[in-house]
C-alpha cells in the first residue's frame, strides 16, 4: 500500500521525494501499528468527536493537550 501511494510522488535525480504529502488517519494508524503504537478506545471517540464538532487543527491540538498532555507535578 505504501509502495503505491510513493510511487506517485514526483521524485528528484537522487530518488528523494521533491514534495511533501499528507497521509489519513487510516494509513498513520497502519504505519504506527508497525511501530506497536495504537489508539485506545478512549482516544478514538475522542477523535469521532473532534469530527462531529468540526473541530480546527488548532482546536483539536489544544483538546488533546488538555485531556492526555503531561500533568505538572505538585511539590511541596
């Protein structure tokens, strides 16, 4: 699947890709799976809703760092 998708990719003299390309959220969740990264189910609805809402890029980075970005320790 991968193979197809760079094959139409125009390419430089080296072999490089010459433009940049975005994949879905289908083919990141098949290429992360390789790397055994997967979303829980939590996540996923998150996802579903960010959809439903219409949410901006923007908007869906700052709900993901709300709700699963890294909580500042208490000291003290």
């Amino acid at each position: 699947m991968i193979s197809s998708i760079m094959g139409n990719i125009p390419k430089t003299k080296n072999g490089r890709a010459r433009e940049s390309f975005t994949i879905g959220r289908e083919g990141f969740a098949k290429i992360s799976a390789v790397e055994g990264v997967r979303l829980s189910a939590d996540m996923k609805q998150a996802f579903r809703e960010f959809d439903s809402k219409g949410l901006s890029p923007e908007e869906r980075r700052r709900e993901i760092v709300r709700r699963y970005g890294k909580k500042p320790t208490q000291t003290g």
